[in-house]
C-alpha cells in the first residue's frame, strides 16, 4: 500500500429538504453571495426559487452569473471572477452540476488576487487564497461536490485539462436527491457512466490497497444494479439517493486511497478530447473510450482486468469482462462506438492528432503515440 495523507473538508448536508439549511451557511460566510449556474434548467426545475428564498430569507446580496456551459471554458470563469471582484464577494455558491461546481471552484481562487483561470489550470501561479464555494448538486456524476478538482477546457490552445489544490474544495455541499428528479434520461445515464469511470481510474492506479478496491468495485457494482430502475423510475427518490451517493463516493477518495496519485485517469484524457472536438457529454465519451482502452491494455495487465470481471460480474476472462462493461453502457444507451455518436471514421486522423499534440496519456499506464492510433482504431 502507498503513502498517502486523507483530508476532506467539505461538509455535506445530504437528504430530503436540506436547501432549508442554506441561509444559515451563508451567513456564516458572509453577505454578499455570487450565484453560479448554467443555461438556465435551475429555473425551470425550482432549485433557482429555492436558493433564492434562501438567500432572501438571510438578508443576502445576490449577483448572479449564468450561462456555464456543459464543458464549461476558461472565458466564463475569467467573466464570473472579474463579476465577484467588482461586488465584494464573500461567497459562491455553485448550483449545478459538474461544469458548474467546476468553474465555481477556479472562480474561488481567482477573485482575491486576482488570477487569470488557465494561469491556474497549467500550474503557471499557485493559488494563495479563496473564496468559500457552496455547491447545490442537480446530476449524479462527476463527484466534484466532495474533491478539490476541476475540468475546463480553451478553445484558444485546443485543451481540455483538469487541475486541483485543497483551496478548492466546497466548504459545504447540498445533495438532495430531489434535484436530480428531473434529469433527462441520456443525461442520467452519462452520470451513471461517469462515476464508473471514476472507480475505474482508481482501480487502475498502481499499488496494492485491498480495501480500496473493494470499494471502487462495490461502488461500481451499485451503480449497475441501481441503474435500469432509476432510468425507470426517475422519481424515485431511493434510487435517486443510491445513485448520488455513489457519485460522491465515487471520487472523494475512497476508491483510491493506498495508490499512487489519486488514479490514472488516462482515459479521461482520451474522453477530454473527443469532448473538446464533437461537444459531447463527458460521460458519452468515457463509455467510449472505456472498453477501447480496456482492449489496448488486455495484453499488458490481463490479471488485473480479469480480477475486476471475476468481482464485478462473475467472468474469468479480460475478454469477458470488457463485453461486459460494453453490454451494460449499450443497456442504459450510452455510446460505446464513435459511430454510436455519430462521429464517422473520417475524424480518425483528426482525434488522433489532438491526442498526439496534447500527450494524452495516464499518471500509471503511459499511452504512446502509437497506442493513441490504436486506441481510437478501437473506438469504431
């Protein structure tokens, strides 16, 4: 087992009803209060009515910043964090989910200083200061309700990449499995999708930590199990609250404490580009690149594979085990083809020079430009 050092500030108010708590948190933040939050279903859900009773009930100053896109950019931060400077921010609150909470969060470290957002992102100045940030989830996903990290991506330099410092974690965060009532069904599936693959760079990271994975595998084997009735019952708030659950946990450090890193997150860089080219839906693009990059590495970490299949679905083989994972994306119709999303094999050369410029590529399995040409060979 690797070194490794557990620290998770965030404070989390799960359950039915728990916005009723937000005015109380905010002022002891402070007054003025920046709301982050994205195209607008906030508003068309309720979730928007009810932080702002919140905040009308506290005495609370609002400014607002709407129009976080769903692979949110660097020039939305830079906007929202010039909008906080300018009204005295005390602080954020991020209602939303992954794209929102992510920007929130670069948002927080570049008010005080101030920053520029992809300064921060490429590790070109370390943040000495931040803004307290308040997320108010709405999707089952990404986890970044509970971690210090965030995804943004420049159009400028053809980048989607991913940074994090512990000023970034949420101070506190609200999951009420009731928000996520109203999540499309393609969007409810890209979460589930998600925080798989979440599990799955943990259990890729190199060291042996028995116990961490037994929990990135029972996470993974929950969200499976709950997820044909969730995408049945979309209002069921039990399978609501299993599925939110296994979200955070799936990336707040549980599946991966005793490896190195926080995981390989390879195959995150691989979806990063497709994202980043066609638009699509980070989950749609990690059940893409998931079983391609299963198949790459099936000859150089067979046990490891086969170990995973042998606990998550009773197979001996990495063969079946990666027909099983793809079995499962096409059951809740996530892609598991480029073709799936309707991305012709002629954008091959085009994925793969962008994988090559940008040196996609894992913390523990190393991808060569070689495996890039293979890997997306594979995703047709």
């Amino acid at each position: 087992m690797e070194n490794f050092t557990v620290f998770n500030p965030t404070q989390v108010f799960f359950g039915k009803n728990v916005i009723n708590n937000l005015g109380k948190i905010v002022q002891q933040s402070g007054r003025n209060v920046l709301l982050i939050y994205g195209k607008g279903s906030v508003k068309k859900n309720g979730i928007y009515n009810d932080i702002i009773n919140q905040l009308n009930q506290c005495g609370a100053k609002v400014t607002e910043y709407a129009g976080i896109r769903p692979n949110p950019i660097t020039k939305d931060v830079n906007k929202a964090a010039l909008l906080g400077r300018q009204n005295n921010i005390d602080v954020i609150i991020a209602a939303g989910g992954g794209s929102v909470i992510d920007s929130a969060k670069v948002v927080s470290v570049c008010i005080c200083e101030p920053l520029d957002a992809w300064d921060v992102m490429k590790a070109k100045v370390k943040p000495r200061t931040s803004v307290p940030v308040i997320a108010v989830l709405t999707i089952a996903a990404t986890g970044t309700e509970m971690n210090p990290y965030s995804v943004l991506q420049n159009p400028a330099t053809k980048e989607k990449i991913g940074f994090g410092c512990s000023l970034m974690y949420p101070k506190y965060s609200f999951l009420d499995p009731q928000y996520t009532f109203s999540v499309p069904a393609d969007y409810t599936a890209y979460g589930i999708t998600d925080l798989i693959a979440h599990s799955l760079e943990a259990y890729f990271s190199f060291g042996k930590a028995d116990l961490s994975d037994r929990f990135a595998e029972s996470i993974i084997k929950e969200a499976m199990e709950i997820a044909p009735f969730v995408l049945k019952e979309p209002e069921n708030y039990a399978y609501r609250s299993r599925m939110m659950w296994a979200a955070t946990c799936a990336l707040n450090g549980t599946a991966s404490y005793g490896r190195s890193a926080s995981g390989d997150w390879g195959v995150h860089d691989i979806g990063h580009t497709l994202s980043f080219l066609y638009d699509m839906p980070h989950g749609a693009t990690l059940s893409i690149a998931y079983p391609a990059w299963l198949k790459l590495q099936k000859e150089r970490i067979p046990e490891r594979i086969r170990h995973l299949g042998k606990q998550i679905f009773g197979v001996n083989s990495a063969d079946e085990t990666i027909q099983k994972f793809e079995d499962f994306f096409r059951s809740i119709h996530s892609p598991v083809k480029l073709s799936d999303a309707g991305i012709g094999t002629d954008k091959k050369e085009e994925i793969v020079s962008l994988m090559n410029k940008n040196k996609a590529t894992g913390f523990n399995h190393k991808l060569t430009n070689e495996d890039h040409q293979k890997i997306v060979e594979l995703m047709y």
